[in-house]
C-alpha cells in the first residue's frame, strides 16, 4: 500500500512527537503511554498477564498523514489495546463519545420541541467484593425506570453513561469505597417544564429511583437544566454527561502497588461486558441516521470523529513514531517518513 521515498530517519536527526489540539493544546499521548506501563505492571502482578501484553503493546506506534502544504497532520492509525481500564484507549473513547454525543446533540436540537435535563442517578458508596452486584442492580434500576408509565410519557430518548469513583481520601469514612453512578441526558418534550401533569419534581425522581433501585434509604439524585444557548454551552453540558468511566488516577494510584492491583483486579472484573454508554429513544435513532458506529465495539485507532479532515487529494506524507521507553525516559520519536504514491 505505501510505496518508495521512505526515508529512515537517522538517530542524531531524532524527533519528539509533538500533537496539538486546534486550541494549541498538547495531546496527552507521552501522559497516557507511561500509564499504559503502570497499568501493565500491575496486570503482570496479578498473574493476568495476557492483558498485561496487550495493554503493554498499546499504541506502542503512532501512524500519522501529514499535509505537506499545511503541515496540518492526523492521526492515521495506531494499533490500540480495547481493554477498558488502559488510560490510553479511555482517553480515545472519551474523546469518541464526546465527538458523539455532541453530534447527535446538535442534531437534536435542530427540533425546538424538545428540551433537555440532566440527571444523575446515585446509589450509596460500596465495598470492592459488592461493587459488581451493584452495578448489576443500577443496570436494572434504570431500565426498569425508564419503562415506568410516567417517565414513557415524558422522555423522548436518553443517554446514559456509567461512572465509577474510587475514594481515596484516608480520612473519609468512605475511604476505598466505591461510588457508582448514572449521568444520564434526558430528552423531554418542551412541554414538561410548564404541564404540571409532566412535570416531575427532584423528589419525584428520587423516589422513583428509590423505588426501581429497591433499597431502603433515599438515594441522592440531582437533576439540573441543560443549558443549550450557545455551541459552547452545549459542549460543556455534553462534556459533564460523558465522562471516562474511571478516572486512572483512582486506580492507578501512586507508590502504592498493592491498592492499585487490588483496584485494578475490583475494577477490571465490575465492568466487564458492560455497555457502559448508551443511547435509547430518538436519540438512539438519531446516532443511526447520522451513521455514527457502536460506541462499544468502535475503533479508537483513528481520528475520524475530530474536526480535522485532511483531504485525499492534497499532498502528504505519512509519519512513522514509534514509543521509545529508553529515550529521555520515554518519547514517540519519528523513525519514518513516507511518501504517499497509492493507498
Ligand atoms: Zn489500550
């Protein structure tokens, strides 16, 4: 597919990745690869070590197009490890979901008959050995309430993301729980807000949470307006709902092996075949006119969800790094350029 011109590029001529966002802003890639490392360590500790190899070989190349003209460059491709706690796959599902939903979003809001709230769903912190079982039972919560008469009437499709924070403040009583929750965009017709019938205030949808997740204590459930005025509101209220599922640094947790390979093992087994984002209602059939591909099983190995497109007919050259754990403690360095003759 790639043919002549590659020029290896000489040890003395070496040079560091450097990825910006449009904003200016350095792409994470050095970040998330030395934590890809953690995460592979901490696998091999606990005898996983299958996982371990993937996580290790994650995105250890990154193939990028590269506009001769502009100099504008792309990510092309890279070969990512899918297994859900590596920092690094997160970060590009993070960003997948985020380029989604705002999509989807935006053509949403195209149709001035509906309005949207956010809600989010909580259960009280748990132990590690629960965590999973819980998890089960707010899966089920949820579905179980969305098909309540009374919330059908109003919602007109949702999306829901499912986070999990790990407390790690030694001073809390909740120290090393876990707390699980929802944070879930509702779409509700523009109605609700003014028909008393529709209307559902916070403490009918805390009982009504209380009530599908079957417990004896009233869960917390905050819900807030979405605010959709400008593109820049719609960004940060798309931006609150879809977040990672796990924050690394609440497993990854520095100069303590041993709570990290327990949280790692806690964690790697709850969410496991889990679809931990979704979208349902006119939103799941909006993701399916704009052809937008499963979140869950899509390829975090491109770029095609960011707003750089490069064209195929413009002048460009591919550029070849590979990471280099021995340079500088750990870089991708440039190793190849190759000219574009037929792909
Ligand atoms: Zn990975």
């Amino acid at each position: 597919m790639y043919v002549n011109n590659n020029k290896d590029i000489r040890k003395n001529q070496m040079e560091v990745l450097t990825d910006k966002t449009q904003k200016g802003e350095e792409r994470p890639w050095r970040e998330n690869k030395l934590k890809t490392l953690s995460l592979a360590k901490s696998y091999e500790r606990i005898g996983n070590t299958r996982k371990a190899d993937r996580v290790k070989n994650c995105s250890s190349q990154l193939i990028y197009k590269k506009d001769k003209n502009t100099g504008i460059k792309k990510l092309h491709s890279m070969i990512s490890c899918q297994v859900r706690l590596c920092p690094m796959c997160a970060w590009r599902r993070s960003l997948k979901i985020f380029g989604q939903t705002s999509k989807i979003m935006d053509k949403a809001l195209e149709n001035k008959e509906y309005r949207f709230i956010f809600l989010t769903l909580t259960c009280r912190n748990v132990e590690g050995k629960e965590l999973s079982k819980i998890i089960d039972n707010l899966f089920y919560a949820f579905k179980k309430m969305m098909l309540k008469t009374k919330v059908k009437q109003i919602v007109k499709g949702w999306f829901r993301a499912l986070e999990v924070t790990h407390n790690l403040d030694k001073k809390s009583k909740d120290y090393n729980t876990y707390h699980p929750h929802f944070h879930v965009i509702l779409m509700v017709n523009k109605s609700y807000f003014t028909d008393t019938k529709q209307y559902l205030s916070q403490k009918d949808w805390t009982s009504l949470w209380k009530d599908c997740l079957r417990v004896d204590y009233m869960p917390i459930v905050n819900i807030k307006a979405f605010k959709t005025n400008t593109k820049k509101e719609v960004e940060k209220s798309v931006a609150e709902s879809a977040k990672y599922t796990v924050k690394d640094n609440d497993y990854l947790i520095v100069n303590d092996e041993k709570m990290t390979d327990e949280t790692v093992s806690i964690l790697d087994g709850a969410l496991a075949n889990r679809r931990l984002v979704a979208f349902g209602g006119e939103l799941k059939k909006i993701h399916k006119s704009l052809n937008l591909s499963d979140i869950e099983k899509a390829s975090v190995n491109t770029d095609s969800d960011d707003d750089v497109v490069l064209r195929d007919d413009v002048n460009y050259v591919f550029e070849v790094y590979n990471w280099n754990i021995g340079y500088n403690n750990g870089q991708y360095l440039k190793v190849k350029e190759i000219d574009k003759k037929e792909n």
